[in-house]
C-alpha cells in the first residue's frame, strides 16, 4: 500500500503545499509580532513623552505634589497597568499605586535599571503579558531648588503597558491563518486524489484485472479504455499481445500433445521389454529366497530365546553392579574422612551422615560402648540431617537392639519391628522403629561400639544387601575411630607430661602456684565472649596452661630474686619465650599452641619480646594470652613486691590499652571481671604507687 504510486503522487503533493503554506504562516506570524512590539514602542514613547511633559510643567510652577495625580490619571486606560518615579538607589518616590510609594524595587530589577542608566530610554522586560520600558529623568534648572546640578540623572520613569489585547488580537489572527492553511491543504489534496483515482487509478486497475484473467488462461479479455490517450495506447497494444499469445498457445498445446503421444508410446514399449526381463530373474531369485528363509527362520527362533536369557541376566547383573558402584562410593568417601582428619567428633558425624544418605535412611547414629562403666554413649544422633541428641549416655538394656549386638558380637537387620517382638519399638533415644540395621564397630577382637541405621526414607525395609554395605562401613568406620582414639589419648599424654613438668615449676615457687589454671581461666572466658571456634579454643587452652614452660630454662635463684632486677636479669627472664618454643619444637601437634606462647609477652604496639612482632602479626590467641598474664602477675605476691589492688591492675589495664594490649580484648576482659566471681584471688594488698607493667611482663 505504501508504494503504490497514487500514495506517493498524493504524499509529495501534500508534502508541498504543507512546507509552503508553513513557511509563508510563519513569515507571517513573524512580522506581526516585530509589527506589535514597534507598535508597542512607538506607543510607549509617546506616553513616555507626555508624561515627562506634564512632570516638567508641574515642577516649573512647584507643584511637585501634583505628580502623583498626575500618574493616577494617565493610568486610568486599562493597557496601562502601573507608572512610577524610581530613584537611582532604587526607591519608589511617585507611583500611580499609592501604597507602593516609599518602597524598594527588587535587587536584580535595580540592577538592570543601573546597567543602562546612560541611556535617555530602554526597555527591560517584553513578556507576552506586559511591556515594561524606562525613561531617564535628567537633571534640569527647574530641579536644581531639589537637586544639586552635578547630579545628571534624578529618578526614572517606569511604564507598564498591558498587550493583552493585542496577544489576543495576534492569536486570533493566527487561528484563522491556521484554519485557512488546513482549508487550502485539504482542497488541493483531496483535488489531486479524485482526479487521481478517475483518470488514473481506475483505468490501471481495469488494466491489472485483464493482465490477471490472462494469467488464468482467458484470452478472450479486451480492456477498453479512454481517459486519456497514453492509457488508450497502453490498452490496444495489451489487446493485440493478448490475440498473439490466444494464438501461440493453441500452436504450443497441438505439438505439445502429438509429442507426449510419441513419448508414451515408445516408454511403455521399453517398460515391458525390461519388466519381462526383471520378471525371470525374480522367479529364479523367489524360489532361492525361499529355502533360505525357512532356514533362517528356524536361527532367529533360537536366537530370540538365547537373547531374552541374557537380556534377563544382564539386567540382573547391572542391578548389582549398581549397588556394587554405590557401595564403593561410599566406602570411598569414608576412607577420604579418616584420611582426612583426626578429630574424632568430625569423624564420627562424617561417617554417620555419609551412611543415612547412601542406605537412605531417616535417622543414624553410633554408640561407643563403654565395657568398664557397663554403659553405651551416643556420640550423635542425626535425623533428617539434623543433630538431635549429641553424647548421650542409655543403660545396657536387654531389648535394646545395640545391646544384643555388643553381645552378640554380630549385626542385626530387622525389616520389620513387627516381626521381632524382643525389641522395643520405641528407642531410648526418643524415636519410633519400624525398620532398621545395626552393625558392631569391631578391632580385632574388641568391640567398640555399634553403628545404626533407622527408618528408610521412602518408608521401605531394610534388605540383606545394605546389611552387607553398613558391616563394610562398620569395618572402617571402627578403625578410624580407634585410631583418632589413640591419636587423642596421645596428644594427651604429652600434655599430661608438660603440664606435670609447669605443676613442677610452680609447686617450686609459692609466688606463682596457681598462675596458669588462673590465666587458663581468663583466657578462656575472654575466647567465649568472642565466640571462638572449638579448634581455637584447644588452642587457647593449651597455650595458657604451658605459656610459662620455659621458665624451666631459667636461673630458679633469678625467679626468685627479691632485690631489683638488672638489666641483664630482664634479658635472661626475656628469653622463657623462646625457651618454651624449643621445648614443644619436637611435638607437631603443638604448632599453633608455641607459635602463642612465643608471642604472648609481644606488645600492641611491636614494642614488646623476643621478636618485636606489629598487631597485625599477632595471634588472636597471643593478644589474650597476654592480657590474662599481665592480670593475674599484678594481682599475686612476687618476690620483689606485693599484690596490687584490683582497682589498680583494672587501672593499669586500661592505661596500656592500645600500646601494651589490644584495646578491643581490654574491653572484654573488663566485662568478663565486672560479671565473674573472683573473690577468691588477693585483690585487697597494700597498694603501692601506680606503675607501668615491666619489660618482662612481670608486676
């Protein structure tokens, strides 16, 4: 539709006379508006003019007070909509608005009124409501009796002229400019498109419908057309091509069919001589297929029986192959957790969560039997992947399923509670059975424990096959936990035998007995306000009961010297750190527990020993250390000074917060004194004079 020519003719038409009427419309409308304002001007000049007429006449014959009057009168046409005397500060000295006499025009108003006070007249402001224009007044021997003659302006005259009506006037003006620029358009295209449509759309359309009967095959159209001589050419010269092509066709289809007539004759002659020929050769070929496929009809028959036979073993094969791959999978993954880790509550929750989710089941725990009580712990209970019942202690009971078990020495698969009334349905431990497994954690010939599985998730039972998979796991499961056993009660023992050698120390001197279960004490309040991982905190632990080992190391006439210290005293106390370091080098597990106890005489500020480390570099565990030892050194007897008080140590506390100790544990530790009970400690020494914690940390 869009590139049809009539639209096209019509569209440029239209385009012109739109562009043309417009650009005279707006010519127009240009020149009305320079016509009103010069209007308005000329208009302005002359009211000007009579105004400063009557203002010269009035003070001529001293009737200043008149001009006001004055004013009022010629403001009295309604185009005129205010006259005032403004000075050159800016005030309104006459005005035909009485009330308005006495006041300030407006700071930017005044402003402008001084840019162009050299002219004799100018306007300001040409708004489409108003005309705003000044006139200067200029000094004259009638004004000298007011005005000293070197002023050469007195005052301005301002004129406020309303172009209401002539903005109206001009707007009229334009809608019928407007109305009769549409009148034109729409007569000149609505011309165009009739005389468009008669003698020339209509006759191509006339034109178009013969050409598509033409196309259809009937030849016997004539377009008769007369608008005008060049479509009247166009239509005969279509007539004798139309008789032409009437007469082609005919010629065209004769031979066309005397054509196909040969054609047909001489492929069927062909076909049959061919057909005959094929016709032999499948008769030969018929009777050979037909022994053979009596043959192979007999094969496939045994064939089919031989594949449904290993079709049904190999599906029976991949069902097990299946389970087979998932209980490897699993016995993978636990063979990672014991490799992975030593602690054994991490390594038992890993097992028992690994194991609900391959056997599918709701709920799994392990219990460690405990021969020498007469009692299982629960390490964990875990349904629904949540930890429901952590170290729990039940009886040896004999309907209890791990009873029998530890008894037995042998697992247990109860499909079905119903079956097996010698149970109890509803476990010590709060839950309901209805299908479930135990197996023993056996090493060697030592059981340990069992492991279970309860209530299948889909609510299925138990089968033979998973029994087999939870006594793999079990087999793994209870050598991993007897060696993170092991592993514990040996990392004990060498803590057992450090401690025993600082119990030594302090038991050798009466000043510091009890100074590290103290510190130990601090330390670990100030870790649970900070809520510090478990791993933290055996590390905490352990560095506050052994952070003094290192005293081993030193002169035990030195420790207890009464006098004061020299400095090279202070350089031999200063070396316990290093000291202790040496000591627990040998013990790996210790690693993080000496890299404490190195630095907990370290400062805040890198000022402290023996290696001068920056906060930044400092252990969370150092910097709490360190407050817990400078605390209970102020407040005990030493052999050089009494306790202080517990108001001075808080005090010495907070003075060294942010050089000595981190400022951020002070505040904690504080908090921890105010709510704890330490009554028991010597708080109410003589209180010597305030002093600074010593290079050695001692107080």
């Amino acid at each position: 539709m869009i590139n049809s020519l009539k639209i096209k003719i019509i569209g440029l038409v239209a385009f012109i006379v739109i562009v043309t009427i417009g650009i005279s419309s707006w010519i127009n409308f240009s020149d009305q508006k320079t016509m009103q304002e010069e209007m308005v001007r000329q208009s302005s000049v002359v009211l000007v003019e009579s105004i400063l007429t009557s203002i010269r006449t009035s003070m001529k014959l001293g009737h200043a007070t008149e001009i006001n009057n004055i004013l009022t009168s010629i403001k009295s046409p309604e185009h005129i909509k205010s006259l005032r005397i403004i000075s050159t500060d800016g005030k309104i000295l006459h005005s035909s608005d009485n009330n308005r006499i006495g006041q300030y025009i407006p700071r930017e108003e005044h402003n402008s009124l001084l840019a162009h006070a050299n002219k004799v007249s100018f306007f300001i402001s040409n708004k489409n409501d108003h005309f705003d224009s000044y006139s200067r007044i200029s000094n004259s021997s009638e004004c000298h009796g007011c005005h000293p003659d070197s002023q050469a302006t007195i005052a301005f005259l301002e004129t406020d002229l309303s172009l209401s009506k002539h903005v109206q006037y001009i707007k009229r003006m334009q809608q019928n400019a407007i109305f009769s620029a549409v009148l034109i358009i729409t007569l000149i295209i609505g011309t165009v498109s009739t005389f468009l449509i008669l003698y020339v759309d209509r006759p191509v359309r006339q034109l178009i419908q013969s050409m598509h009967r033409v196309e259809a095959g009937d030849f016997s159209v004539m377009a008769n057309i007369s608008s005008s001589n060049e479509l009247t050419l166009l239509s005969r010269h279509f007539n004798l091509m139309t008789i032409k092509l009437k007469v082609l066709m005919s010629t065209a289809v004769t031979h066309e069919r005397e054509l196909t007539r040969a054609e047909d004759k001489l492929a069927h002659l062909r076909k049959t001589q061919q057909l005959n020929l094929k016709l032999d050769e499948h008769f030969k070929e018929i009777e050979n297929l037909n022994v053979s496929l009596e043959e192979r009809i007999e094969e496939i028959e045994q064939a089919n029986y031989t594949i449904t036979d290993l079709a049904s073993e190999l599906e029976h094969k991949n069902l097990h192959l299946g389970r087979a791959v998932e209980r490897l999978s699993t016995i993978y993954k636990i063979g990672l957790a014991i490799n992975s880790t030593m602690d054994i509550d991490r390594l038992i929750n890993l097992i028992v969560r690994t194991t609900t989710t391959t056997l599918k089941a709701t709920i799994g725990y392990i219990i460690l039997y405990d021969a020498k009580n007469g009692c299982m712990n629960v390490t964990n209970l875990i349904e629904s992947g949540k930890l429901l019942a952590p170290k729990t202690s039940i009886p040896l009971k004999d309907s209890g399923v791990s009873t029998w078990v530890i008894k037995n020495r042998q697992s247990i698969l109860i499909a079905d509670i119903n079956d097996m009334p010698q149970f109890d349905r509803f476990s010590a431990l709060g839950y309901e059975r209805r299908s479930l497994i135990c197996a023993p954690l056996m090493v060697k010939d030592e059981i340990i424990g069992t492991i279970s599985v309860v209530n299948k998730i889909d609510e299925s039972r138990f089968d033979a096959e998973e029994l087999e998979m939870l006594n793999t796991i079990a087999a793994q499961a209870a050598i991993s936990i007897k060696n993170a056993t092991l592993y514990d009660e040996q990392q004990q023992t060498y803590l057992n035998t450090i401690q025993a050698l600082v119990s030594a120390i302090e038991a050798s001197d009466s000043y510091t007995r009890g100074h590290s279960e103290r510190v130990t004490r601090y330390s670990l309040e100030i870790g649970r306000r900070l809520n510090l991982p478990a791993d933290r905190m055996q590390i905490l632990e352990r560095a506050a009961i052994l952070h003094d080992i290192g005293k081993i190391g030193i002169d035990q006439s030195l420790l207890h010297k009464e006098g004061k210290l020299t400095p090279h005293d202070i350089m031999d106390l200063q070396l316990h750190p290093s000291i202790g370091v040496h000591i627990l080098e040998p013990i790996e597990f210790l690693h993080d527990v000496r890299v404490c106890i190195g630095q907990h005489h370290e400062r805040f500020d890198g000022m402290g020993y023996p290696n001068r480390i920056k906060k930044d570099e400092l252990s969370i565990e150092a910097r709490i250390l360190a407050i817990a030892d400078a605390f209970d050194a102020m407040t005990s007897d030493r052999p050089y000074r009494k306790a202080l008080s517990f108001e001075i140590a808080i005090a010495e506390l907070r003075d060294n917060a942010g050089t000595q100790f981190d400022p951020e544990l002070v505040k904690v530790f504080l908090q921890v004194i105010d709510e704890g009970d330490f009554s028991q400690f010597r708080f109410n020494a003589i209180q010597p004079q305030p002093y600074m914690v010593d290079a050695v940390g001692n107080a």
